[in-house]
C-alpha cells in the first residue's frame, strides 16, 4: 500500500520556492511590461505635443507669406509671443534689406536659396537650444526650444527627454539622476512630426529598486508562505489518517488472526460431539415406534440431522480457511438442488417471524462452477441477514445466467442499507447490528473469492436491497 510522507522542513522550503519563484518572475516581468508600455505611450504623447508646436511654426510662416501688407515685425511680436513663449524674434527682406529686432541669421542668404529650393522651411541652429526657421518667403523665426513645452506639462511616467535641434542634445526633461546605474534600462527614439523641424527626441528611464513591485512580491510571499504551509499540513493530516487506517487494520488483522486460532480449537473440540449427535438422531430415527408421530417425529428428525450434517460441514471449512491445504474441487453445482436444501433447512423457521422465502430459477438447465458447501454457507448467511433487517415480510432467491455467468440473487423487501454503510459491509468486525460481529460478509466473501466469484450489495427502489453472488458458469471454457 502507498504511503503518504509528511512533508519536512527542508521540502517545505523547497516547495515554496517552487511556489514563490516562477509566479515572482511573473509579476515582475507582468510589471516591466506594463511601466514599458506606459513609458511608450508617454513618450509618444510628448512626441505629438511637441509636434503640434512646431508645425504651428510652420503654420505662422505660411500665414504671414500670404499676407500682401505684412506688418511690421516689431508690432508683430509682442501680439505673437503671448501664446508662442517659444518665440524670441522674427523678421522678413523687405526690398532685400533684413527687418527685424535681432541681427539676421547667419548665411541668410543661402539659407533662402536652400528653403526655395525645397519648397519649405529650413532650420539653422545657434545653438543646442535657438535656432532659426527661415522660410521661403524669407520670414524668418526665432525660437527657443526649451521654451516649447513646460516641464510640468509631460507625462508623469517620463524621466528623461532630449531634443538635438541641429547643435547637440538639449535637455527638456531631467527627472531622474544621472548616476543612477541599477536596474532595468527603457529608452525610445523617435523624431518630431514637422516636415521642417523632424528633430530627433530621446526619451528613457531606467526602473531602479524603488520602482520594482515590492508590495505585489510581499503579498505572494505570504500567500506561496500560507499555501506550502497548508500543504505541509494537509501531508502530515493525511499521513496521520493513513497511520491510524494502517493501524485499524493491523489491529482487524490481528484480531482476525485470533478468531482462526479460536476457530482451529472450536472446529477440533466441536467436532466429535456433532458427530455424535448426528448418530443419535439417526438411531432415535430408527427407532420411532409411534405410527400416528412418526411422520411428524421424523421430519423433524431430518431436520435435526441436517443442521447438524451442515454444522459440521461448515466447521470444517473454517479449519480448511485457517489452516489452508490444497483447495477444494469445484464442480457443477444443481442450483435447484441447492434451493430446495436451504428452503427445507429454512422455510418452516422464517414462515414462523411471518417471512416468506421463495426461489425462481431464470436459466433451467444450467449450473455454476463451485463448492457446494461454500455456496449453502453463502446463500444461507445472505438470507439470514434479510431475515434480520426490519420489517422484512418477503425474501426472494433467484438464479440465472448473466453476461456469462451464474449469477445467485437474494432480496428484500426491507427498509435497505444505510448509504454510508454500504463501502464498508465486507471489512471484517464493521456490523450494523447491535449485537453482530462483522464476520459474516466477511466469510462469503472469502468463500466467494476461492471460487473465483464475487459478491456485491446494492440498494433496491423504492424499499430492499440485494446481494448478488456471480460465479463462473460451468463448461463455459469449453
């Protein structure tokens, strides 16, 4: 029988690692990707907010190339400058000569050529911050782009952000120290939106310890914690309840064991008083000289002898189970014969507590494969428990064959089996009467099984039960 191993200490860590370790990395693979993605999406709103601002630069330029009485650039920029901070000058040629507040911008003249030959504004840098938008109608802006988005307008996600307008990296975001080298590094690269202005902006930030997911760790730690302890547990409740199984069994065992040695000495001391008892009623048989009693006198006589006879032949099969030898022949049984021997045994007995007992026979003509005193002790075992349930008033025994085989049937019509008691009816010394041992199912099973048979119970609707025996069906390996 497999026995179950309570858990140590030792496996009891280790089951938890195993617990604890996969689901872990989970969460905190599950966590680097969601900050991941967050990161990405931010990125990518900073992306756009920065384009806007930049293709409204392109969007000035054009509506003040449309105009045919452009304004002066001085009027011109404190009316801009409130909803463009970014905008430090601005100015145009005005019949070839530069107008406005700043000088203008370096190589402005080819700068113009190049814009005109594009067909669209041109960038040229100042430095890593200012740079100029010339356009092809040689307006011209200004711009500071440390001044395109406040700092407290990005995503919250964002720890670092650099745009290259031409001079060098310029630092729009700075969140996050510089030094710091532990943990898990996310950066994404991806250029402005305008056609004139495509400046590359970086974005990254790196998932230190205090970003890691601490709190979901130390929750599944005590969960895994709790589970390999309940575990632990329920092991050693089980080993606990397989010890005392194991031993209730050794204990039936021994007790068992006990019962054949007491059943050894009862079959020896028992025997030859039987014996004498059944020469006795013979000779009292003998010798009836009433004629008007003598049939009464004898019936009851051959009763008497019969009880006896199979008294006897029952101790002999309990010494034959205790002290096993060679197994008896089986042959082919008369299941009428073997009917009519248990209703004349039977009968007149059960019809005094008001209990009728019949036998049907459903296959005539065939016969089990057995051991003719085994299967009387059997059916008369079977039928005596029917005729101890309550309020029984009729038992049937039938025979047939099924599915190739014999099959012998006892029923009732009582109130049935408990269902809880119905697993345990063949463990030796279980019983459900106040007064029973537990050994008699326990017997037909044994006898069952040396016949290469088997025994069940079943509960019968509305009301009864039945006990079926199913032996081999003889010639059926011819």
């Amino acid at each position: 029988m497999h026995t179950v191993k309570p858990l140590t200490n030792t496996r009891t860590f280790l089951l938890w690692l195993v617990l604890f370790c996969p689901v872990a990395a989970w969460i905190g693979w599950q966590d680097h990707a969601d900050r991941r993605e967050r990161f990405l999406q931010d990125t990518s709103i900073a992306q756009r907010m920065l384009s806007q601002k930049t293709v409204q630069h392109e969007a000035v330029l054009a509506t003040l190339a449309a105009l045919s009485h452009p304004p002066d650039p001085e009027r011109l920029l404190p009316s801009l400058q409130p909803s463009m901070p970014q905008l430090l000058d601005l100015g145009f040629l005005r019949d070839g000569t530069w107008t406005g507040s700043l000088a203008a911008p370096p190589n402005f003249a080819a700068t113009i050529e190049q814009a005109r030959q594009l067909k669209r504004p041109v960038t040229q840098p100042l430095d890593e911050a200012r740079y100029w938008l010339v356009a092809p109608s040689s307006w011209s802006l200004l711009l500071d782009a440390r001044q395109l988005i406040p700092t407290a307008d990005f995503p919250p996600s964002l720890a670092t952000l650099t745009l290259d307008v031409g001079a060098g990296p310029l630092t729009l975001l700075a969140r996050q120290s510089s030094a710091s080298s532990l943990g898990w590094l996310i950066d994404l690269h991806k250029p402005l939106g305008a056609v004139s202005q495509p400046f590359p902006l970086h974005s990254w930030k790196r998932l230190t310890p205090s970003d890691w997911p601490w709190l979901e760790w130390l929750v599944w730690t005590v969960a895994s914690c709790l589970l390999a302890a309940g575990t632990s547990v329920w092991q050693r409740t089980r080993a606990d309840a397989r010890r005392q199984q194991e031993e209730a069994r050794l204990a039936a065992m021994t007790r068992l064991s006990t019962l054949g040695e007491m059943a050894a000495g009862i079959a020896h001391e028992l025997n030859q008083p039987l014996t004498a008892i059944l020469a006795q009623v013979r000779a009292a048989e003998r010798l009836l000289d009433d004629e008007e009693e003598r049939p009464a006198v004898r019936q009851a006589l051959l009763a008497s002898a019969g009880q006896a006879r199979r008294a006897a032949d029952i101790i002999q099969r309990m010494r034959e189970l205790v002290q096993p030898s060679s197994p008896s022949p089986r042959t082919a049984v008369d299941p009428d014969a073997l009917a009519a021997s248990l209703l004349f045994l039977r009968e007149q007995e059960l019809a005094r507590r008001g209990i009728r007992l019949t036998w049907r026979n459903a296959s005539p003509g065939e016969r089990p494969l057995g051991d003719r005193v085994a299967l009387e002790q059997i059916l008369h075992n079977l039928v005596q428990n029917a005729a101890d349930a309550t309020s029984t008033r009729n038992i049937g025994l039938s025979g047939g064959v099924e599915d190739s085989g014999y099959v012998f049937s006892v029923s009732d019509d009582g109130p049935g089996i408990p269902a809880d008691a119905l697993p345990r009816l063949f463990e030796p010394f279980y019983t459900t009467r106040p007064h029973g041992m537990g050994l008699g199912l326990t017997l037909c099973e044994t006898l069952a099984g040396a016949m290469d048979g088997r025994i069940s119970v079943r509960n019968l609707e509305p009301r009864g039960a039945c006990f079926t025996l199913r032996l081999p069906l003889a010639g059926a390996d011819a």
